[in-house]
C-alpha cells in the first residue's frame, strides 16, 4: 500500500533534520554520518533510519550504531524542539545494504549473461 502525503512529508522532513542534528555532536565518527532514507512504521511512533555505510567498514558501523544508541534521545529531542511537534518517532539506526545487495544482483546478472554468450 503507497504510503501518503503527510507521512513522506515526515520522512523528509526527519532526514534533514537527523543530518543537521549529527553535525551537532561531539562525535566525530557520528558527525560524518549522512541519512539515506527515513522509513516511519505505524503512523509516526517509529522511524528506521538508513545510514551511508560506505566510508565504513564493520567495526566502525558497529561502534557508531552503540554510539548511535546512547545518543537517540538528544536526537529525538532536537527532533522536537526543531519541529515543535508533540511526539516524535522512536528512532532505529541502520546501514543502507540495498546498494550493495543490488550491485550483487547486477554482477550475477552480468556473470550469466556472459555464459550464456559464451554458451551459444
């Protein structure tokens, strides 16, 4: 089912000001984070956000996802305060695999176009 009006306004509305509120941190791996995509769940109570993860290999995403966890409260307050809504989603951090996995798929592709060239 297509999601509305109001709610994709929410998405983008959540993306900008996540990547605004990330140069706000003292944190200088969080700082370089940039938002791929907001996904809100069950009207506006829960967002996942999909982070860029290909300046960073596992053991960086692995730490910014624990850092990211300590700060999603000041996140979701600055949230608030810059929107002056009156609850704001509960955020899920994640790293974008939807590249890589069709970078995958464009490779295999590729690959059994080229045997069944080859095959012919």
């Amino acid at each position: 089912m297509s999601k509305n009006i109001k709610l994709k306004r929410v998405e983008s509305i959540l993306k900008e000001i996540l990547d605004e509120a990330f140069v706000t941190l003292n944190d200088s791996l969080l700082r370089s984070l940039v938002v791929i995509e907001v996904d809100c769940k069950r009207g506006k109570y829960d967002a996942d956000v999909y982070l860029d993860k290909s300046f960073l290999d596992e053991e960086e995403q692995r730490l910014a996802l624990k850092r990211l966890k300590k700060v999603r409260g000041y996140l979701e307050n600055y949230t608030l305060q810059n929107e002056g809504w009156f609850r704001c989603p509960k955020f899920h951090f994640k790293f974008y695999d939807k590249l890589e996995k069709q970078r995958k798929y464009d490779e295999l592709f590729s690959k059994i176009e080229s045997e069944l060239k080859n095959g012919s």
